[in-house]
C-alpha cells in the first residue's frame, strides 16, 4: 500500500486521521504498521464505504474541503471499492541495528595504539575506554550529560568525543552520540 506524500505528511503533523483508497481488493489490513518516509504510520482500521456516505466531516479528516472534492479525487483514481481508513502517527522510524564491523588484528593494534596516544597526553590520564565504555551503556548521550558523568566541562567533553570520532569510534545521533558499529566492535574485541 502506497500513501501520498500529502497524507504522511498530514499524519505525522496530527492533521489527517483519516484516508480513503479505491481498490479492487483491500491492501491494508487493521493492525499493520507502515514504515515510510515520515516515521511509522498505524492502519487502525479498514472498512469499505459508500463514497455516497462520505461526510465532510470525514473528508476534513482525511486533508479535503469537502466531501465532494474528497469523491472527486476517488473518481480520478481508478476502479475498485472505496476504503476507509484510520491511521495514526505511532513515532519516528527506528532506526536500523548499524552493520557489524569486524576488526583485524593490524586495525585492532592501531586503534590501540592511538587511544594510548590520547590517554598518554591527557593530564587526567586514561580516559578513553571509560569514554567508550559510558557510550555503550549510555547511547544518545548528549555531551552536557557526559560531561557531568565524567566530571569535566562541556567543551572539553565535546572535544573528547570528536577525537574519538575521528577515529571512527563514535557517531552522532539524533539526541547525542553513541557508539559506532566499529566502537563496538572494538569493545567487543580481545582486550
């Protein structure tokens, strides 16, 4: 089943609950989550109406004037009964279990290597693999948050983290950062 840009777009701001499909056999089933472009849209219900039976009501929401224009836009759109239905916004689309990394021995001592560099010329000292470590456990973590677990100030976090980064160590989300499937790997790896 394919909806419209329009009417993702109309779920997902709260606009639209409502849709009305011409087909020749039902495509969507109640109970079905749809992963589109907007986030997960819920099909709550599916039922075959009456185009007659339209109400304005219901055409202003499914995102039309009026019932006529909604019955226009059905003639338009081929042969088949007319289907209604509910849908709801039920929240972004998550995202996808990132690809596991696996390391080689030589990438493995070079990541080492570099880290070692890092915790060396760091008047606290080692800090790396806690950095890590908090990341694993914590993802999403905003630097703010990282900052006030580790105990040192926002900007000096944001820094940690960017040279991690840069490693390929730890990627940005949405909220924050987290660690990338290499930073996993990594951890997940001999000691």
């Amino acid at each position: 089943m394919v909806l419209s840009n329009r009417i993702l777009r109309g779920v997902a701001a709260g606009e639209i609950t409502l849709a009305f499909q011409r087909w020749p056999s039902p495509l969507a089933r109640a109970g079905s989550r749809l992963h589109t472009a907007v986030g997960v849209i819920g099909v709550d219900e599916v039922a075959e109406v009456d185009p007659a039976r339209i109400t304005d009501a219901d055409a202003h929401r499914a995102g039309f004037a009026s019932a006529a224009g909604l019955r226009s836009s059905l003639d338009r759109n081929g042969r088949g009964a007319v289907y209604r239905l509910a849908l709801s916004y039920a929240g972004p689309a998550p995202e996808p279990p990132p690809e596991p990394v696996e390391l080689r021995p030589r990438e493995r001592a070079e990541i080492d290597r570099r880290l070692a560099r890092l915790d060396v010329s760091s008047p606290r000292g080692p800090w790396t693999k806690a950095v890590l470590e908090v990341l694993r456990q914590h993802p999403g973590l905003r630097p703010a948050e990282l900052a006030a677990d580790q105990g040192r100030p926002v900007s000096r976090c944001k820094s940690d983290v960017w040279q991690l980064r840069e490693l390929g160590l730890v990627e940005p989300q949405e909220s924050g950062f987290r660690l990338s499937s290499r930073g996993q790997s990594y951890l997940d790896g001999p000691a």
